[in-house]
C-alpha cells in the first residue's frame, strides 16, 4: 500500500515558511502513524498543533491555508506579465485555475504573487508572439490571386499594409491567414478570400 504523502504544493508552503526538509520529513512519518485518513489540510493543522521543530503555525498563518476565492494578482505582478506580452484574458483565466488549485490542495502559500507567477510561466513558458515582420498569407491564398492573374507586387503591399497594421495594434497569437483574407475580402478581393471569417473581424484602414 502506498504510504501518503503531502502535495508538492504543502511541501513548498511548509518550506517557505522556514521548515526544513527534516522537520517535515520527520513529521510526515508521525503524521502517517498517527492519521487514519491522512490529508494535507489536515497535515497542516497536525504540524501546527504539534509545533515541529519549536515553529508552530501561526494562527493567522492557518487562517491563509486556502487562498480566499476572490484573491487577485497584485499590480506589480499583473504588470510584469503584461509588460511580458501576456493578454490580460490569459491572467484572468490562469488566476481562476491557481486559485482553484490552491484551494483544493489547501495549500498555505507564503507568497501568492511568486507563487502564481511561477504557475503562470509554467502554462505559458513564452509569451504570445506579434505576428513576424516577414510574414506571408498562406501558400493558398497565394496560388489563387496568382492564377486569377493579379499582380504580385499588389498582394505585397496589401500583405505589408496588415503586417503594419496588426504589429502597431498590438495583436498576439491571433489566427493570421484568417483575418489576412478576410482583409482582402474587405478590400474587394473576395475571389482570392474564401475563409469564413466573422462579420466583426478588424476593418484595416484602406
């Protein structure tokens, strides 16, 4: 039978509250000895009530085992990721899911702010991407204002003028070859634009 073990979450929180590895290791086994039906709230109440290693819990450090429901990033944090190139909608999602998991580990998080930092750039390990300076609409589009004999050099100027456009707006990770077509759709080239695009994609200046 596998013996229990606290989460990797618990362990971080009881660690960066100045546990050592022993003094957790230690009650762990004591925990496990003493627990019918061991959890990690429930760890962390034991470790406070025993005060391992003459460091007990706090009680306003308890009262933080669960990250209140409606906790927020701070502005220094939010500011970093954006100015990471991270999309406001992105934190806002990933706020939701850190939050949900800290409370379903009832993990005690010294740091919330390093904390879900960490959980964010371990789900988003780079920042959404502008779209590239030497960008071009997909091979398709391509052949087909090619065959209906158009000039070239016009779907250069049109590609370069939506490169201009999307890199000044700002847009990241956006469906490109999508919205190039429907650009060109607006600007009276729908034989060359058959996507299906939404009526309310960007109208770029003409």
């Amino acid at each position: 039978m596998t013996c229990w073990r606290p989460s990797p979450g618990t362990m971080l929180s009881l660690k960066q509250l100045g546990y050592s590895p022993k003094n957790i290791e230690e009650s762990v086994a004591r925990y496990q000895e003493a627990s019918e039906i061991p959890g990690d709230r429930e760890f962390l109440t034991y470790i406070g009530s025993n005060q391992v290693g003459g460091k007990p819990l706090r009680e306003d450090v308890m009262s933080r085992a669960q990250l209140p429901i409606a906790w927020s990033p701070s502005s220094d944090a939010t500011d970093d990721l954006l100015t990471s190139g991270y999309h406001p909608e992105d934190i806002k999602n990933v706020r939701d899911d850190f939050i949900l998991l800290a409370r379903e580990n009832a993990s005690v998080i010294a740091n919330p702010d390093a904390a879900f930092l960490s959980f964010f750039k371990k789900r988003y390990p780079q920042p959404p991407e502008k779209i590239p300076v030497n960008w071009n609409p997909c091979p398709r589009v391509v052949n087909e204002w090619r065959q209906q004999g158009r000039s070239m050099k016009k779907l250069r100027y049109l590609t370069d003028r939506f490169v201009m456009y999307w890199r000044e707006e700002g847009g990241r990770n956006l469906p490109w070859d999508k919205l190039f077509m429907d650009y060109l759709q607006r600007n009276g080239h729908a034989s060359a634009a058959k996507a299906r695009t939404p009526s309310s994609a960007v109208d770029l200046p003409r």
